[in-house]
C-alpha cells in the first residue's frame, strides 16, 4: 500500500505517535489511514493495536492498492508487492496483443491482484484465477469476480481451460526456504509461509509450473514469473527444460525481475 493520503486532520496525536515507536515510517499517513477505516473509538483502537504489533497496513485496514485498484485483502492473505506491477504491465501488454478476446490465468493468485489487473487494463480478456488457499479465494473472487479456483496449481483448474490460456501469470513463491527467517516480520509472522517459501533454492514451484504450463497455453502463448536476478540463471534453465523459450526483464525503479517464456508454435520446437 501506498500510505500518502492526507491525513486527517482530527488524527489523535497518540495514535500518532504509538505508530512511529512501533517503528511506522509513515505515521502521520498510516494514522489517517486507520482513523477512516475505524467506525468506533473502539474499533480504531483495535486497529492501532494490530498495526503497532506488526501486522500489515494493508491486513489492518482491509485493502491493498494494486496498479490504482483497491483490493479487499483479508488478515492473513499475502500483501500484493508493488514490484509486482512491472510484472502485470508486462502480462496486460502481452495479453492486449494476443488477439480480440484473449484468455488469461493469475496461478497462485493470492488476493487477486494481478487477474483484477489484467481484467482491467484488458476488458475483452477472458482472466481467470487459481490458488490453494481458501482466505486467498474469497479475497480474488471479491476482486475479481467469476472464474476464480481453489485447488493446488493446474488441478485447480477447469479441463476446458487446456490449451487456451494466452498468458499465463504464475508468481510463485520464490523465497528459498533457508532464508524465511530473514524475512521482516510482516511478511515472516502475518502472511501464509506457503506464499513465501520457494523450496530449497526458491524454484520447487516455478519448476512445476513450468512443467505443466506447454499443455495449458496456447501455441505462442507465454508464461510470466517474478524472481530474483540472483535465482535468474537457473529460473532460466527450469523453463528451458520444460520446452520454453525464456527471457528475463527487470525494471530498476522497481527492483523487480522477471522472466517470459513462450511456448512453441504448432509444428515447432522452442530453440
């Protein structure tokens, strides 16, 4: 979330300081944000108390902002990134290319964010969305609507959808499973550990999406994931083995990288 809302002017002074001892950068900001999702003294309170014990803004006040949507995101669900947003540009431009009414997949889905994007930047797409978590569920299909599936990766998923998915975002966990503990707490203690942990290297998922992802795109159709720049070369080789042509973007100002794999057109192989 981005905190910067003016902030009300009747913001408690208190609220304002217990937040930055708790360490909120943006307390002024983050105080205002609480005051207007507060209905009662005694439901601000409650919130502030969540808040200065380190859940996330987004959790604490019921929504996340995605690419200027606002997302109903429920305790527990993972927050949507903003560096996430490099990766929903490029999946809305390949997806605005892919024909007059495309057909694409959010796996892994969390609350939705990315599908709720595709949806609209692309109207005329047809977005579906999968994930295993149950609280995730309900968050995508209050933001999303329609089409949005509970089960483990491509299970999930209705047979008819097979072959004719233009593109396909998966932003698995990539968390290597030795490095969780260093996570900052909002993440480590407020959000699901299987949202977050990758495996061993940070690939187990991405290795399995990619395993299943030719027989469920289109010919020509792409695969999109987030990764690190350091897990990079061997994201690569797990999609080339699984038939793929991939190529890595980043976008600095984001810190974010990712990779698009292209699956082969009928009669070819991919190089």
């Amino acid at each position: 979330m981005s905190p910067h809302e003016n902030p009300a002017p009747s913001v408690p002074a208190s609220v304002v300081a217990r937040l930055r001892a708790a360490g909120c950068v943006f307390a002024e900001e983050e105080a205002a944000l609480l005051l207007r999702a507060a209905r009662t003294p005694a439901e601000l309170e409650a919130l502030v108390e969540r808040r200065t014990a380190g859940h996330p803004l987004e959790q604490v006040v019921g929504w996340a902002e995605f690419l200027g949507l606002r997302l109903v995101l429920e305790p527990g669900v993972f927050v949507p990134r903003r560096r996430t947003e490099f990766l929903a540009r490029q999946a809305a431009a390949l997806l605005g290319a892919a024909g007059p009414a495309p057909v694409a997949l959010d796996l892994c889905c969390g609350s939705g964010a990315v599908a709720a994007a595709l949806a609209a930047a692309v109207p005329a797409a047809e977005v579906h969305a999968a994930d295993l978590d149950p609280a995730a569920v309900r968050c995508a299909r209050r933001n999303l609507g329609a089409r949005v599936y509970e089960g483990d990766l491509f299970e999930a998923l209705p047979a008819a959808l097979c072959g004719r998915i233009d593109v396909l975002v998966a932003n698995v966990p990539y968390v290597p499973t030795g490095e969780i503990p260093l996570l900052p707490p909002e993440a480590r203690d407020h959000e699901p550990a299987h949202a977050l942990d990758g495996g061993p290297d940070g690939l187990a998922l991405l290795r399995r999406v990619a395993a299943g992802a030719p027989a469920w795109l289109t010919p020509g159709g792409s695969l999109l994931s987030e990764t690190t720049q350091r897990q990079t070369p061997a994201a690569l080789a797990a999609l080339t083995a699984a038939g793929l042509k991939a190529t890595p973007a980043t976008d600095p100002d984001l810190d974010a990288t990712i990779l698009i794999a292209t699956a082969p057109r009928a009669g070819r192989s991919a190089p």
